[in-house]
C-alpha cells in the first residue's frame, strides 16, 4: 500500500487573493466617481445609503439659480410729494448739450470799473453853502449834490448877463443901419463901422457863455440866468456826472474850496453795476488768455460765481512780480463784488462741447457708483451714470443719460439721504 502523500501549500494563493482586492479596490473608484453605473456594484461596499440613493448624480442634478438680490440692478426710486421736493429745495434741471471749459485759476483783485468812477471837483474860489448828499446816498445823472457860493461865479454871471445884453442892442443897430444902407439912404461908412461892433458884441457874449461853462454851468442853467434873481447870481450847482452811490464826501459845510486857483475833489461817485477783477497771470499761462475769454470770479462772502469776460491784457510785466496785468469786466447787479476784495478767477481757455452735461451738484456717490436722480411721476429715480470731462461747473456724462430728462440739481444730499436709508431697511 502506497503511502499518502502529504499535503502541499498552493503557494499561487497570496498572489490570486492580491488580484482579487485590486480589483475590489478599483470597482469602489469607478462607482465612487463615474455617474449612473449599477447600483449593485455600489451595494457591494455598503455604499447604498438611504441618503444617497434619494439624490440623483451631482452632475445631473438641476442648478438652483441664486436669490435676486432685492434692489440689485433694478431702478431705485424715491417717493416724495410735490410739498416735501418743495421743503427740501430741490430744484430740478433739464439735461441738455453744454460746454465743458478747461480753466486756469488767477488770483486778482476787484476795482471800480475805470469809465463808472467820477470825481466831482470844481476850481473856482468859493464856499460850500449847501450839502444835498452824504456818503452811501444812491444818485441819478445830473443830481444836485451841493452848492456853493463864488464871488468869481457872480462876476462870470455879471459878465454873461451884460454881454447878452449888450449884444441884443448892437444887433437890432446893426439891422437898422443895414436896413438903411440897402435903401442907399446911409453911407456904407456906418454899416460897416455897425456890422463891426455887431461882430465884436457877438464874440465878447460867447466868450463870457464859455467862462460859465468852464466853471460848470450847462446850457439849461445859462439859458436861466435873465430870469434868476439877483440873490443867487452868487451860486453855484455842483451836480453828479453819472448815476451810482456816493463813496466818498471830502468837504463839510462852510469849507473854503479852490484856493490859489487849485482843484479841489469834493465827492467820489462809483457805479458799481460793473466792476474791474485786476488779474496776474503768470507768463506761462499769458500765452492761452485770450481777450473776450470768459471769466469765472469767487470772492470770500460771495455765495456763487460770478460770470465775466476778459477785456484788458497789458503787454508789460511787472518789474517786481513779473506777472502781467489781465483786467476781466464782471457785472455786479446785487453789488456782491465790493472794490478792494481779494478774488480768484478761473479763465476758460479750452471748450468742448459735449452732447449730455450735468451740473456738478447734480452728481452723488453711492459706494463706487456715481449717481443722478431722475425726476419721475412719484419723485425720483436713482440712476447710474460713467462720467468723461469735467470742469468746475458741469460734467460730462458719456452714458446712463440722456438729453432731455429732467434731474434733481441742488439738495441731491437729500434724496440720497433717503436712497441709503431705504437700502438700510431692505
């Protein structure tokens, strides 16, 4: 009998046993990352979990879009009656096609305008009798400021009066004797010798007529004087050449005036509906001012600017600053701009005109965006808008606005005091 043999390892065992978890291991991948492959594969290692067999795929899972933002790129409006735009001032403005200046700022000094200032002085030996006008008093053309009494006024007047005089009798002889002359009835001897002394009354008057207006008299004053009583041949008017205000008043009553045949000023008229800004402009910037440019003038106590053209470049400069002179002519109507005033001037010396251009109050900023508001039915709309050029009045808006809409322009802090408090309840 053959003996058993004894039994051996199968020593291929280990390395089909390595193949199968490889394997295992590789089945767990696939299912873990490739969509839709059997579920019984998944089972296998228990991966079959309630949760995850209610969820279909990631990748095949619908998309939840994310929740709209409220108030997110949609128009904001601001509600407001007519009686609340009323109380907080807000004024609104037509957008419309304007120009966009570039200006250099100048500082200057505001004068009386050079043909609106008139010194009233008189030369004549006399004394003042009668002060009609004080400082600060407004006054017209041709007003009566004061009187004055002149033995040199009544010897002109003497002078005048008989000189007429004289004159009318010497020209009725001198008709008659021509008269008589044409009818051959006198010798050509005494017409001659009439018209002569006829010529000489004539001239003598009209001397004296020009002494009276040398010393100040006009053609309505001479043409009263035959009439005027003898009390005020002594008298002088002194009237105001312009209209405007009295700034300065040099004599009181009884003060001698005109001595040793010196002029003497008795009052300062200004007119300050105009005034001068005295500029110095660098020469650098001397070569871009032009005449008739347009001036931009702020002075401290001036709550706006005021418009105004250049008129005047000196073609000198200062010795000591080196500057040239630039004079701008500024209307002053509400009389804001007083003389001796320290100003500065903003002078546009390159425009552009530019299709869509908004007031510089006009314009807010909200985070990073630059918003107006539009003026609609129930108050206001915020609207975003890009700027292009600007200057110290008005920018440039290249989109979100068009020409013709109307816009909040001064308090816009108000409405958007009320746009972040509206974000700050949503």
């Amino acid at each position: 009998m053959t003996a058993p043999t004894p039994h051996r390892p199968d020593r291929r065992f280990p390395g089909r046993l390595a193949l199968v978890m490889l394997a295992l291991v590789a089945g767990i991948a696939i299912a873990t990352f490739v969509p839709g492959i059997a579920q019984s594969v998944r089972s296998v290692v228990g991966w079959n979990s309630p949760t995850n067999a209610a969820q279909p795929p990631e990748a095949i899972r619908p998309r939840e879009e994310p929740a709209e933002k409220e108030g997110e790129d949609k128009p904001r409006l601001i509600k407001l009656t007519e009686e609340q735009i009323a109380a907080g001032a807000i004024d609104v403005a037509v957008v419309k096609e304007d120009t966009i200046a570039r200006r250099i700022v100048v500082p200057g000094t505001i004068i009386p305008h050079a043909d609106r200032l008139a010194r009233v002085s008189v030369r004549l030996s006399a004394i003042v009798a009668e002060l009609r006008k004080k400082i600060g008093d407004p006054v017209a053309k041709d007003e009566l400021l004061a009187i004055l009494e002149s033995r040199e006024v009544a010897d002109a007047k003497s002078e005048y009066l008989a000189a007429r005089l004289t004159n009318e009798l010497q020209q009725e002889l001198f008709e008659r004797d021509k008269a008589l002359w044409d009818k051959r009835v006198s010798s050509e001897q005494q017409f001659l010798r009439s018209r002569n002394q006829a010529l000489q009354t004539q001239m003598k008057l009209n001397i004296a007529r020009q002494k009276l207006f040398a010393l100040g008299l006009d053609e309505k004053e001479i043409a009263a004087l035959p009439d005027q009583p003898e009390a005020l041949l002594r008298q002088q008017e002194v009237r105001s050449p312009i209209a405007g205000r009295v700034v300065e008043r040099k004599v009181d009553l009884g003060t001698a005036v005109g001595r040793d045949n010196l002029e003497t000023e008795l009052f300062v008229i200004v007119d300050l509906d105009k005034v001068w800004i005295d500029l110095a402009v660098s020469p650098a910037d001397l070569p871009l001012v032009k005449e008739g440019l347009s001036v931009a003038i702020s002075a401290r106590g001036v709550a706006k600017k005021i418009e105004g053209r250049v008129v005047f470049i000196s073609p000198l400069l200062d010795k000591d600053t080196r500057t040239a002179r630039v004079v701008a002519e500024v209307v002053n109507g509400d009389g804001a701009l007083r003389p001796g005033s320290f100003a500065t001037a903003l002078i546009a010396v390159d425009r552009h005109a530019v299709p869509v251009a908004v007031q510089q109050g006009a314009i807010q900023s909200v985070g990073d965006e630059r918003v107006v508001f539009v003026r609609t039915a129930d108050g206001f709309e915020k609207r975003v808008v890009v700027l292009g050029r600007s200057d110290d009045r008005l920018a440039e808006v290249t989109s979100g606005l068009e020409a013709g809409e109307t816009i909040a322009v001064s308090n816009t802090f108000l409405l958007k005091a009320e746009l972040l408090k509206g974000l700050a309840e949503d």
